[in-house]
C-alpha cells in the first residue's frame, strides 16, 4: 500500500496494557487431534446466549458456558465424510425460530444442522470449493452469507433451501474470499475479503426482490432464479497480502491482513460512480505475532471490545470504539502455545473462548470488572 | 509496519517549536474541533506585503514545519474521536435493535415449544443447568429416556466441573454428500470478451496458496515489478495545503523555505510554489467567486446544445462499437480506432410516398397555407361559382402532364386530396368550408412535382414550364375568385394558432408569393392591418423586374417548392429574397442543429420531414429546415453563378415527388465505382486470395493474425496496416470495396461452402452475407418478410458461428477427472458443436496468469492467435469442461467470423446423445502437463510440479 498521506494518518493504539479488565483461564477441554477453525456465541436467540458452537475436522460440537467456568457438552455432530473438514460456522434460525447450526468446510458443502431437532435440515451444494467462512444476518436470521475458494460469495435462505445471490463475476473476487459480513443495518450491505488482498463491499438493494421472493419460493429450490452480482460498490485495496477477516463495525470497516494489527478504515464511497471512491484508515490495532492467516477475530454483541489470537496462543483484548484504541488485556497462558484460530466473546464481553490448531478450547472469565 | 507519525518521532524539538513566532496563533486553534474547518477560511497576507527580515534558518523552518505538522496530526486525532464517537452512538442503536429482536426470538420460541413440544437445545440446555446444580440430575436423564425416542436420549456432559462426568455425548451422524468436482465461479459467455484493464494480474502482486504444500507462493516475477510506483500527479490534501500556508506565512517565501516544504511534503519546490500560487488565488477570488458559480451552473444547463456535432457524438464515437454495433462492446472496447468507410452509402430513399405533412408544423402544411393566403388575396369571394374545382384541378393536372393521364395518377390524386384535406382540417383550426379549400391546395400541389419532374428534362424545359404556367394560371383564376373565403379563413385561423415565428414566416412568404404571383391584380385586400411590416408596395417593387411569367412558376413549383430551383431565375429571386428575410433566423441555428442537419442530408436526403423527426426533433420544425435547406442551397447556387450549373448537383424529384438529394460529385464517383466493382470478376488468382493461402500454408507454423481494420481513405496501399499486418482487409476498413487486399468472400453454388472448395472454408473463415454472393440468412419465421434471394435457393452452411446454431452441451461429472462436457443430441461428423468462449488476454497475461494455473493443474487457456489467448476460467461456457484426450471424438478450430478470430468445436466423428465430448488440447508437446502428453511422450522425464518455463496452453 502507498505510503499514508500528511494529514491521513491513523491513529494506532499503544500495546501497553491499560488493565481495565482481567481475565483469567477458567477452563481448558481438548476437543480432538484435529485442528479447531471456528468458535462462535450464538447472538440470534437470546435464549442461547450462553450457548456456542465449534468446528474442527469433521465435527460440530454445541457447548454452553455455565457458572463457574464449566463448560457443557450439549450436542455433537459427525459428517460421515472422513475427508470432510469444517472451517467455519455460524447460527441461525429458520422462519419459525428453530436454531440452526450452519457449518462448512473444505468439502464446499454447507451443512444445515437442526439444533432444536438434533438432525440435519439441508445440505447446500453448489460452491465449487471449500467454504472459508458463514456469516448470518443479525435482523433476518434465516439468510446466511458464505465466502468461498471458489471465489464467490454466495447469498442463501436456510428456510427454503434457496441460493439467492452469488456475488462473483466481472468484479469479483480474483482469489479465494476468506471472511465475509453483513452489515448491521443496511440489509442490503455486505463486505467480503480475500486472498486477492482486496476488501470488496457489495450491495444487493437491486436485487432485493429475490431475496423476499426466496421467502415464499415453493417451487424446487434449483429452479430459483440464481442472480449473479458482478460488481461490487467498493473496492478497498486497504492491505498488500491476504485479508483473512473483515467485520462492520457500523458504517466503518475492520480487516486485518497478515501484517500484525486490525485496521479499522471507512470506505467513502461515491454514490454516482459505483466501484470508486477512497478508504479512510481511521485507526490501528497492533497485534504482535499475528502473521499467518486465518486468524479470525471476533467481537462482544454491542461491539464494546475485540478479541484476536495470535500464532503463539496470545489473545488481546482492545477496547474498540474509542480513540485512541486501549488494550483492555493481554491473556496469555504457559499451557497456550498454539496458534489461536479464531476467538469468540460473550454478549457482555465477560468470557472469552479461543479455539486453537492442537484441537483445545480455552475459556478465559473476566474477574474484576473495571470501576469505569 | 506501522507509519511513523511525524509528532512522535519529532516530539523533542516540540519546545523550540512552541518559541517559534507561529506558536501563539496555533495554540488558540488547536484545542478546538473546528480547528481543521477554520483552516481555509484564516485569512493569510500575501508574501510580499510581509517584511522579511532575516532569512530563516533550515533548522527553524523544520521546526515550524514540524510544529504545523503536529497541529495537522492533533486535528486528525480529533476528527477521528468524532468520527468514532458518531459510528458508536449510531450503532449502540442498531444493536439494541438487534438484541430486542433476539429476544422476540426467545418469547417467540417459547410460545411455540407449548404447541410443538420439543426444541431439545433448549431441552439440552436445561439439562446441563440441572445437573451442574445437581438436582435430579439422573431422574432427569430418566425422565427423558422415558418420553423421548433412543436418538435423542443422549444429554450434556459437563466439563470443568466437580461433578463426575457421563463417557461423552453421543455423536450425530451427518449423512454424507458427494461434493462436487472444484470449480471457480465462472460467468457465461456467449461471446468472447477483452479483458477489462482492471482484471490484469500483470504487475500485481499474487500469492498463491498451494494446498499440498501448505505454503504461500508470491507469484509475481519480482519485486519491484509488483509494486511499480506509479507517479502520478498527487492531488494536495487539505491538510498539505495548510501546512504550505502557514508556514510560507510565518517565514515568507524563500527557497530554503520552499525547499523544506518540499522535503516534508516530499515534492519538488517548484510544485510547492505552485500551488502555494493557486492557493493565493483561490483566496482572492472567494469573495467574487459566488456570482460567478450561479452562471456556470445556468451555463452548463445548455452546454449540450452549445457544442458542435462532432464533439456531442464524441462519446457516441468512443462508445459505440461500429462493428458489432453495440454500446460498450466488451469484445473490441472502447475508444477504438474510428475508422469511416471511404464509400457512403446512397441517402435512404423511402419507398411509400409519404405526401402526408409529418406534423402541425410541417412545411406542406406551411406551404398550404401561403397558397391559401395567395389566393385569397384578390378578395373578390364569389360564393356562387360551385363548379367543381376538383375536376378543375385534375383537369388542369392532366393537360399538363402532356396526356398522360391515367387512371392510376387519378386516385392517387384524390388520394393526396384526401390526405391533405384531413391535415389541413388540422391545421386551419376553423375553416368552414374546408373541403374545397384544401381541394385546391392538393391539386396545385400534386400539379407541381410532376411538372417539375417533366421540366426539368432538358431544352422541353423551358416551354413546359410556360405552357404550365399559363394553365395554371387560367385555371387559378377561374378558382381564385371562389376560393378567396375559405382560404382565407383558413390563413387567419392558421395565424391565430400558429406561434409567433411561424406567423411571421408566413406573413413574409405570403407577401412574397402574394406579390409576385398577383402583381396585376394589386388590391387592398392584402393589406390586412396584421401585415404592416412589409407594404404591398415594396413586395411589388421586389418582383417588378422579373419575368412576366414568374408568377405562375412560383405557383406550380410551389408546394415543395422553393428548393426546386427550375432554372427559374425569378424563383431564386424570391429564395433569395426570404432567405435574406431568414437570415435572422439562419444565425439561430446552432452549430450542433446545423452538424445535425448536415448528417441529416447525408443519411435522408433533402427531406425535411424526416431530418426533423429524427435528427432534430424538439429543436428545430420541419418547416425551419425547410427553410434552412433553401437557404443553404441557395447560397450555394448564388456562388455557383447561373443557371447551366444548376442542372447538376441540384435536388432532384422523382416521380413520386419525393426528393432524392446526392452530391454530385460523390454520386458520380460511387456510381462509377460501384460499376467497377460488379464488373470484377472474382478469381483465384486475384490478390486477396492469395495472401489468404499463403497464410493458411503458414499457419502450421504460427498462429494467425489478429485483424485490425485499416483507415485507408483510398486502395489499399503498401502503407496500409492490414497489408503490413498480413491480414486481408476485411468489410470493416476504411478503405473502398475494389481494395486489392480484400477478402472477397465465395460465390458458392449450391453446398459448397462445407469443403475447402470454397474459399472461405478453406481460409478457416465463416461465410459473410455482407461479402459472398450466395450466402444469405432468412430470419425468423418469415413473418417479417423474407430477404431478396440471391443464388440458388440454398441457405449457406458455413455461418454456424455467427448464427450460433450450436448444439445443446450439457455439464457433468466426467468419466475421466472434475467435470466434463456432455452433447445432448447426437450429431453427425463434422457438425459445429459450439464455440469456445472465454477472456480475451495478451500473451503476456497469459504467461502470468498461466503460472498459478499450471499449479493448479488445470487450465482454459486457448491460444488464438498472435495477439489473444482465450482464458476461460472465470468467464467462458460449458466447452471450456470438454476434457483432453489423445484419441478424441472433437476437434477445434480458429475460424475468422466478421473479422474477429474464434474458437468453434466440431464433431470429429459421429457423437451419439450423451457422449462426453473430449478434443486435442495439443499443447505443444514440450510443454505439456504429463496427464496431457502422448503415451509414447509421456516417458519422456520432467520433473513434475516444478513450474515449466513456458505455460500450457491450448492449441488449435
């Protein structure tokens, strides 16, 4: 990237820790052999705010969070397919509110799960490649985004079966997408990013009308008309090496490459000439040792704070809206030497679970909460 | 990684800075969040007006630059903690919505697990809790073996806690779902596209992940080739700008100054003074500026209209692809070469007569009226003389059409009555008496271009055009006396409605025509009070000299009259005489109307009807180019001297009364070029052709050419790009159809055009409708009528391409390896299967993208010829999936379609339906992957996975 004009700099935030909050390791559970790609909370149904789901080889594992640091087992799930392994998964919920367990993997095969039935709903195939990442949409949960090697980003309906959208084409991505989001508010916005080290930001508003028409489709779900969207809105050339993660955070965009920090930047976009406009670096988050992808990190529900891993089992927490960036905390543990793949925050930010490549799930519990 | 702030690093020197002069008027700023809004509006003194006293020192300037730099910094900060403030307000709403929802979720739920029963992650959940506080922990596992089927019997397993732990969870099995084949996201083609600039990997830094070896690869040759600083001009930031002003306002300008401006804004000194310049100016000019901003944005509401034809159609020019003859043509881009054929085509010439006027400000109708007007100024309206005037009018009609009267001439006649009446009627809001009225009008009308037509054949000309005018005359007289009321009303009622310019016209053309035609019969009645502005007295004086017959000349020749210019010199006289009243009005014409108008002529010929309608529709009337076109022409004719040169080069009518305007000269030459061209027979031995089969013979050797059309304006010469090129010049170059170096296309007799003994064929090029005689297209089913047949009834084999009458390709999984193409239908030998479509990219793209291809092992690159290769992967069709194999049942070819190079697959052989289709990558032997190379070369030992020099692609 070229160098930062006078006057655009970001601000980075200071690696010292501010201690507002600590946290320490209150359970630690191996899992398998196999390496754990995905952790997340469910955030869709405040019943199951404790509950959270975890990927690794073939297996899809539903935990709770109790008191005390325990952690129960509540459902586990195997794909016959020995080869199969999952990357990523996400909830979700079907029109009548049952939860659903969306998980997908090298097998490009996005799989459905039926938590409320503990069976599988659908299984959606059609990417052409294994599925880096699964994303839901907060406000109409029954929509799922999942970001592909084969270079699309797909738009889907859990309820009916149905492959809405696929962002790909003309203007797509020109390598395989590794995360994608949707935007909190502006249903029609999502932002995907990939290994062609571009941030792309779509938008779907001219294509609305099949997303509500996938809503009522009783037809055969291969006989949708499937609409390609070639070209995004935005084009972000923010970082010079793979973009492995990329989350909203309103209208601002956060990303992080492989040059150790998460960049938080606002795409400004011209309305008349879509695909152009400018990135704005707003802010820095460092993170040492963060150098290989597929580190995802994550977020508490109202996006009060940040949680990433690093390669060498570090978590550090930053304090995410306010300017300069605090580092609320460092965690580091003797025993956490792997790399942490992904991190996952409770609702209120109190626990913080980091699923690493040696196949453990850490849980770390706040234990003194900051008097500010 | 992190950019170094200029602050921090230089936050030493931050004290001296504050001693500096600047310090004091920085410091009321910087605190406030308006700081960076204020920045332009400070006022700041010219340079000059300051007294330098001391010529700073380097190491003050850098110190005030610094000290500004860190103000820009400080007021960074500050917009960022605002920006990020408003985003968390903003969002702290959003997810409170989203967490109510999720609630709703929750009491939603519960409602429905009364009526359902079971949601067992709830049942799970609930679990968990029970026995984590060891409450019926087991009598709950009971209860739920008690009512629940086996597979939902197993329950939670906590960890972590005191609690003894249960073995573990039982799995759920996932029933397991053959993935597909990998594939890339691809887009479908239906014809081959250039590749987008923005989509080159050329010069971008690529990584590649290889799965197996689990290892990035940086795909770009080299470093620097990656990142290739570009030097654009930097627009100044705001922020540039401020630091430029104050500190040039604190120091003065002087070049140690400028100099380490320069430095920190790393740009030269000279570029600093620059727009340190412009920004003195623009700060000048805010105060005057503001009135100036209302009339830009009031001038550039016309703008459009302001420019000349040639710079309106400019986007037209760079957009719209005259070979496909689209907009935005993604296989030849934009801003192509404009490359003008050298032959025009002849103006289009309407078929059916359109006599009718096109609308309520036609010229006809115009013209109607001034005949009304004329007639109706003797003013002696004698209501009692009924006598047939239609009959009159057909009568007089026929005798001047020297006996040749027909019956067909008749009806049409009435015809044109009728037509006419029901304009007029249109027109002439209120005539009470339309029927005789227009009648009239009609016969005088369809009276004049017949006579035109008979005038104008040579030395009966003269003679004709008296004897007619005599009959007309008698025969306007009798009518005239009858008629005076109705037309007279219908003039009035037509200056009522008509605007103002219309008005004024007609007023001027009335006089005129009123004048000359009537210069006996003066009476007062003309002398309406409306017509003050040119007296009878002056119109007469206008037409005194002419010769006695010019009124019945302007009579006859009057309906599409004025231009036809009958080598009547009072005629010209009294073009002229409005085209100098029109002069006025010729100055209104903008230039884009006029660049217009030009085009107009070209593609319609003189007819103002259509010009209007098509061309200049909402800018100009009919009747304005009407009058226009005379003006113009008779401009032209005034130069040109007298009558002789008249006869050519002059608007001709044909027989329908429509007029055919050809320029002379061109007219000439096209015809005579044409002839020659016919008479051209086409031989084998002729120039085209053999540079056709010499290419076919060299096309072993390397690929063919990619054609670009030529822009020669005459034959094609040694200059010529095509023949430089070694291309054939194709119906897209600029030059003229008898070039030597054209294609000439077959003449095929019947079925000839599937074997090479067609010349087409056997140049490895589709049949062209434009070029071959024989080979026409019908379309559709016939209901919009069937083209002219050329040749035998035989409909040409070879335009398959162009057609795109391909077969039916289904996708699937292959037999062999990923996916493969299927033929739905069978085929018989040699059927043209479908084209190969894909991106169209240079040899060098290629090479690039081919790299990470040939790690991934498969490849849609397919050379095309010296200029493209066709890359597949992401936008092509189903073909691109027909697999290799050594003994296949296709083959490709490269085949020129309309000058454009493409890739069509045939049946090697008969193909039953559902046949997987594989053909002959052909890769050049040393450069083939080991899965695509001859049994017998496969032994041949290269180290495998090790990228190869040269990429695999495609051959034909």
């Amino acid at each position: 990237m070229a160098k930062t004009a006078l006057g655009c700099e970001p601000v980075v935030g200071s690696l010292s820790s501010s201690k507002k909050r600590e946290y320490r390791v209150t359970n630690r559970l191996q899992e398998g052999k196999r390496p754990l790609y995905a952790v997340v909370f469910n955030f869709i149904d405040s019943r199951y705010f404790n509950v959270f789901a975890t990927v690794g080889g073939n297996r899809v594992t539903v935990y709770q969070c109790l008191e005390g640091g325990v952690i129960a087992v509540l459902q586990s799930y195997i794909d016959e397919d020995k080869e199969e392994s999952f990357y990523t998964v996400s909830w979700a919920c079907n029109i009548d509110r049952t939860p659903f367990v969306v998980a997908g993997g090298i097998n490009g095969i996005i799989r459905i799960i039926d938590a409320g039935n503990e069976k599988i709903h659908r299984s959606f195939v059609g990417h052409g490649d294994s599925i880096n990442e699964i994303r839901t949409q907060p406000l109409k949960p029954s929509l799922i985004v999942s970001a592909s090697k084969d270079e699309s980003v797909r738009l889907w309906n859990v309820h009916t079966g149905i492959c809405i959208l696929i962002f790909a084409g003309a203007g797509g991505h020109r390598n395989e997408v590794l995360s994608v989001d949707f935007h909190p508010s502006d249903m029609y916005r999502i932002a995907s990013c990939g290994m062609d080290n571009t941030v792309k930001i779509w938008s779907m508003k001219e294509f609305w009308t099949y997303v509500e028409k996938s809503f009522t489709w009783t037809d055969l779900p291969s006989k949708f008309p499937t609409k390609y969207v070639q070209f995004p809105v935005f084009i972000a050339p923010v970082h010079s090496n793979y973009v492995d993660c990329n989350r909203w955070l309103g209208d601002f965009v956060l990303s992080k490459s492989v040059d150790n920090e998460i960049v938080l930047w606002e795409p400004k976009m011209k309305e008349q000439s879509p695909g152009e406009g400018s990135v704005d670096i707003l802010q820095k988050y460092p993170v040492p040792e963060c150098d290989i992808w597929f580190i995802k990190f994550s977020c508490d529900f109202h996006y009060h704070s940040i949680a990433i891993g690093n390669r060498e089992g570090k978590i550090f927490v930053w304090e995410l809206q306010s300017s300069p960036p605090v580092l609320i905390a460092k965690l580091s543990h003797s025993q956490s030497k792997s790399p942490i793949r992904q991190t996952a925050m409770s609702f209120d930010g109190s626990t913080i679970l980091s699923c690493c490549e040696d196949g453990t799930i850490w849980r770390w519990d706040v234990i003194a909460a900051s008097p500010s | 990684m992190c950019p170094g702030r200029p602050g921090s690093d230089l936050r030493p020197s931050t004290g001296s800075a504050l001693l500096q002069p600047p310090a004091p008027a920085m410091a009321s700023k910087a605190p406030s969040p308006s700081a960076s809004a204020s920045r332009l509006d400070a006022p700041v003194d010219p340079p000059a007006l300051r007294p330098l006293e001391t010529v700073p020192v380097v190491k003050d300037i850098a110190n005030v630059i610094d000290a500004f730099k860190k103000q820009v910094a400080a007021d960074r900060a500050i917009i960022i903690r605002k920006r990020i403030e408003e985003n968390r307000r903003e969002l702290a709403g959003v997810t409170d919505k989203i967490f109510n929802s999720s609630k709703q979720r929750n009491d939603h739920t519960n409602d429905n697990i009364t009526s359902n029963g079971v949601d067992l992650l709830t049942k799970r959940q609930e679990d968990a809790l029970g026995m984590q506080n060891g409450i019926d922990a087991n009598n709950g596992d009971r209860d739920s073996d008690n009512y629940l089927e086996d597979a939902h019997a197993s329950t939670a397993v906590l960890l972590g806690s005191s609690i003894p732990v249960k073995n573990a969870v039982r799995p759920i099995k996932l029933p397991e779902v053959k993935r597909l084949p990998p594939y890339t996201t691809w887009i479908f083609l239906d014809r081959n596209q250039r590749m987008t600039e923005d989509q080159s990997v050329v010069g971008r830094r690529r990584i590649y992940y290889d799965q197996n070896g689990g290892e990035a690869l940086i795909c770009s040759d080299s470093e620097e080739e990656a990142i290739e600083d570009e030097e654009e001009k930097r627009e100044f930031l705001d922020s540039e700008d401020y630091i430029l002003r104050m500190t040039i306002k604190e120091l003065g300008l002087s070049d140690p100054v400028l100099e380490s401006l320069a430095n920190c804004l790393s740009r030269s000194p000279s570029e600093v003074k620059a727009r340190y310049e412009v920004l003195i100016k623009e700060e000048k000019n805010v105060g005057g500026s503001k009135n100036g901003d209302n009339e830009e944005t009031s001038q550039t509401m016309s703008s459009f209209l302001d420019k000349d034809l040639d710079a309106a159609l400019d986007s037209f020019d760079n957009l719209f692809c005259r070979r496909c003859l689209v907009f935005d043509c993604r296989l030849h881009g934009c801003s192509q070469d404009l490359v003008l054929p050298v032959d025009k085509q002849p103006p289009w010439s309407h078929t059916n007569e359109e006599i009718a006027p096109c609308g309520p400000l036609c010229y006809r109708s115009a013209l109607k009226l001034v005949k009304g007007a004329t007639v109706s100024s003797p003013g002696s309206g004698d209501p009692e003389e009924k006598s047939n005037p239609s009959s009159n009018g057909s009568k007089s009609h026929v005798l001047t059409r020297k006996k040749s009267a027909s019956s067909s001439d008749r009806t049409r006649l009435k015809q044109c009555q009728s037509e006419s009446a029901s304009s007029n009627a249109k027109n002439a809001s209120e005539s009470s008496d339309s029927e005789t009225g227009p009648r009239q009008d009609a016969s005088a009308r369809v009276l004049s271009p017949r006579k035109t037509k008979s005038a104008g054949k040579g030395g009966l000309r003269k003679r004709n055009s008296k004897r007619v005018a005599e009959r007309v005359l008698v025969c306007l007289r009798k009518r005239q006396k009858m008629m005076a009321s109705d037309s007279d009303s219908i003039a009035s009622g037509s200056l009522l409605s008509g605007d103002m310019k219309l008005r004024s016209k007609l007023q001027k053309e009335n006089e005129d025509a009123a004048s000359s035609s009537q210069k006996k019969i003066k009476s007062p009645v003309i002398r309406r009070p409306r017509r003050k502005d040119l007296t009878i007295e002056e119109s007469h004086n206008l037409v005194q000299g002419e010769v006695p017959d010019a009124p019945s000349s302007e009579m006859t020749i009057d309906p599409p009259p004025t231009n036809n210019n009958d080598t009547s010199k009072k005629e010209e006289f009294v073009d002229e005489n409005t085209c100098k009243q029109e002069l006025s009005e010729d100055r209104s014409w903008k230039a884009l109307e006029k660049g217009l108008y030009e085009k107009g002529l070209e593609i319609f010929g003189r007819n103002s009807c259509l010009i209007a309608r098509n061309l200049l529709n909402g800018l100009k009337t009919c009747q304005e180019i009407f009058q226009y076109m005379n003006c113009s022409e008779n401009k032209l004719i005034c130069q040109g001297g007298d009558a002789a040169n008249l006869g050519e080069g002059h608007p001709k009518f044909d027989s329908n009364g429509n007029m055919v305007h050809i320029e002379p000269r061109r007219r000439s030459r096209f015809l005579r070029r044409r002839g020659r061209v016919r008479r051209l027979k086409y031989t084998w031995k002729s120039a085209a052709y053999h540079s056709i089969r010499k290419r076919i013979t060299e096309r072993k050797d390397q690929p063919c050419r990619q054609y670009n059309p030529c822009n020669c304006q005459t034959a094609c010469g040694k200059q010529c790009s095509c023949l430089l090129n070694g291309t054939c010049c194709e119906k897209y170059c600029g030059c003229p159809k008898s070039c030597k170096n054209r294609f000439r296309g077959c003449h095929c007799a019947k079925n000839q055009c599937r074997s090479r003994q067609c010349p087409c064929f056997a140049a490895d090029r589709e049949c062209d409708p434009d070029v071959c005689r024989n080979c026409w297209v019908s379309c559709g089913d016939g209901t919009l009528g069937v083209p002219s047949q050329r040749g035998d009834n035989y409909e040409c084999r070879n335009m398959k391409l162009l057609l795109k009458q391909q077969q039916r390709v289904l996708l699937g999984k292959s037999d062999v390896s990923g996916w493969g193409a299927f033929l739905k239908n069978s085929v018989s030998k040699h059927e043209y299967l479908g084209e190969y479509t894909g991106e169209l990219i240079s040899h060098r793209e290629a090479d690039k993208r081919g790299k990470i291809y040939d790690r991934e092992n498969s490849s849609f690159l397919f050379n095309l010829n010296d200029q493209f290769v066709l890359d597949a992967y992401r936008k092509g069709d189903k073909l691109k999936f027909a697999n290799h194999s050594p003994d296949p049942n296709c083959y490709a070819k490269v085949i020129m379609v309309a000058g454009d190079h493409r890739v069509g697959i045939f049946a090697k052989e008969r193909i039953n339906a559902g046949e997987e289709l594989f053909y002959d990558y052909r890769y050049e032997p040393d450069r083939a992957p080991a899965w695509a190379r001859k049994p017998e070369a496969a032994g041949s030992k290269k180290e495998e996975g090790a990228p190869s020099s040269g990429r695999a692609k495609k051959l034909a």
